[in-house]
C-alpha cells in the first residue's frame, strides 16, 4: 500500500463509517418490508436512520 500514489490511499475509518452509513440505509429499507412496526416513534426513527446514513454516505463518498 505505500507504493500507492497519495491520492489513492484509502482512510480505513472513513471506509469503516461509509459502510456503517450504508447499512444505516439497508436496515431501514428492511424494516420496511420485514419488521412490522406499530409505534410512530420507530417509523420516525428508521426513517431518520435512513436519511442520516443517506446523506452521511454520500458526503463521505464525495470526500473520499
């Protein structure tokens, strides 16, 4: 990995937080179709783990 060019090193955290993002959008295209949910309160919090890890996947996308 060191005889890479610079701008081709991968940051380890970065690709670690990016796939956490990721499966913030899986989970809670998941629970769509799987998890019934009866709260109101769990609707709003998948919905928000969706889009946080939405946006949050395509910053560090465009970062890295």
């Amino acid at each position: 990995m060191s005889d890479m060019p610079y701008d081709k090193k991968r940051i380890v955290s970065l690709d670690a937080l990016r796939f956490f993002a990721a499966m913030c959008v899986v989970f809670g295209h998941i629970h769509i179709k799987f998890i019934p949910v009866q709260s109101i309160w769990a609707k709003w919090a998948f919905f928000e783990m969706r889009s946080v890890g939405m946006t949050l996947f395509f910053i560090l996308s465009g970062f890295v």
